[in-house]
C-alpha cells in the first residue's frame, strides 16, 4: 500500500457538475460551480444558492487550508499508550451502554433515552487536551444538546486517535481509511456533511460538528476490519480474550450503535 504524497493529500475535492442546493447542472449550462471557500468541499451555481445552503451548510463546514495538509505528528510509545489508555477508558462506557441497551433492546416499551447509562455518557469528562472543544451550533432538525455535544466530542476523539499515526497505527493504515474515505459516496442529502479523506486524515481534531456526527455514524462500517480479524467465520465476530480488548475493538460499533439511539431524541 503506497503512501499518500503530498501532492495527492493536497489535491481539492473533485467538483461535481451538479450544484448542490438546486440541482442545476453546470454542464449542460456550460456554467462554473462556485466552490465553498471554507471547506472547498460543496459546490453552488450561484451565490444565492450558496446563501440558501449556508443554514444546513453551517454545521458541515469546517476549514480545509489545502496547502499546509500532513498527516498529524507520529506520536511516541509513551503518547501512544496514554492516549490509548484514554480510548479503552472511554470504550468501557461505550461498552457498558451497548450492554444494558442490548438486554432491553427486546421490550416494546424500551426508550433509549430513558437508560441509567446515559448518565455515564453525559458525565464522561475528556482528559486534555482532548477536553478542549466545544460546540454550540450542532446539526440542524437536532434542538436539545443533552446527549449530542457528548457524543460529538466522544466521535472526535476516537477519530483523533484513529487518525493520529504512533508505533501501532502506521501512516499507511491510515492512508488506507483516508482513500476509502476518499472513495466513499454518500447520499446528497440535507442532513448528511460531505467527507473528504484528506482532511478527516490530516485533520482529525479541526472537523464540524456535521462532519463528527456523520462520522459517529458511518465509522463503524469503515472500521469493521479491525474487529472482524481473527474471526474463524468469514465476516464473523472476532473471539477477545478480555472484556477491555472487546470493549476496545468495538468502540467504534457502539458508538454508532448509541448515536441511532440517542442522537434524534429530543
Ligand atoms: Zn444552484
Ligand atoms: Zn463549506
């Protein structure tokens, strides 16, 4: 597997000839889509177009500066396992949750929403730096934070150390989510954000709030090699010698298991 070059990470997202907002196709207009100044990710015929996309935009739109991309700073032995550490911590809950939802998951009456689990959810407090971002614009058709801003800064962080190169993730292993990333093909549609495997590589702490959301969502797919591996079934489920090596192989399955539970809840 070849390693990104530069030139490749630094290359735009590929404008489509369809404008986003109304559909018109630049094509058959011989027109030239305005792109996203921001994220370089969305494309418009016009600038009301622009304007009408920019309230769903907002919450997908996070800064590509294309020049300055790279992969994040290998981290080493010592930084590696203590942000590891800091995963498994947050795996457990994760964990915990998706095993009180699995036994309740039978009765008819159950709301996820209602689960004494949440409440580890709602308190699980980051260690820094990871601590450090906020968000106050989440998502539109998405009014009350009381689960979600977690869930974002939860998705963030594992997207962190995912993304983040050390002795156990190899710049190649990421290079190889970036370009699945890169090919991946969602839906346009209102609520979804575009993703651009570069960017979610080389810069996996600076998203949006859309982009989090989707990936809460999305990651688990992206990921299952790591906990299929080793299965004696192909496309079973992997045997764990522990709970905490379980915990952690599924961290990104529960996540999105618990983001379809709690993220639409209001
Ligand atoms: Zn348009
Ligand atoms: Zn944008």
């Amino acid at each position: 597997m070849s390693v990104s070059s530069k030139e490749e990470l630094n290359q735009l997202p590929a404008a489509p000839s369809i404008c986003f907002e109304c559909m018109r196709d630049s094509e058959d207009d011989s027109l030239k889509l305005l792109r996203c100044t921001t994220c370089k990710n969305e494309f418009y015929c016009s600038v009301a177009c622009q304007r009408k996309a920019w309230k769903q935009h907002k919450h997908n739109c996070s800064l590509l500066p294309i020049k300055e991309l790279e992969y994040p700073e290998v981290l080493d032995a010592t930084k590696a396992q203590e942000m590891a550490s800091e995963v498994q911590r947050v795996a457990d809950v994760l964990y915990k949750w998706e095993l009180a939802s699995q036994a309740k998951r039978d009765d008819k009456d159950f709301d996820p929403a209602e689960m004494n689990e949440n409440e580890d959810i709602l308190n699980l407090k980051l260690q820094p730096p990871y601590d450090q971002a906020s968000y106050t614009r989440l998502p539109s058709g998405h009014q009350t934070h009381k689960y979600r801003t977690n869930i974002m800064l939860i998705s963030r962080f594992l997207t962190i150390q995912f993304m983040t190169p050390s002795p156990s993730r190899t710049v190649e292993a990421i290079d190889a989510v970036q370009r699945s990333f890169a090919d991946l093909a969602m839906p346009r549609g209102a609520d979804y954000a575009q993703v651009w495997g570069p960017k979610i590589a080389c810069r996996p702490g600076d998203l949006s709030p859309g982009e989090y959301a989707l990936l809460a969502s999305i990651w688990n797919i992206m990921t299952v090699d790591e906990w299929s591996v080793g299965s004696a079934e192909p496309g079973g489920e992997r045997q764990f010698a522990t709970v905490e090596e379980k915990a952690f192989a599924m961290r990104f399955v529960n996540l999105g298991l618990m983001y379809n539970a709690l993220w639409d809840v209001e």
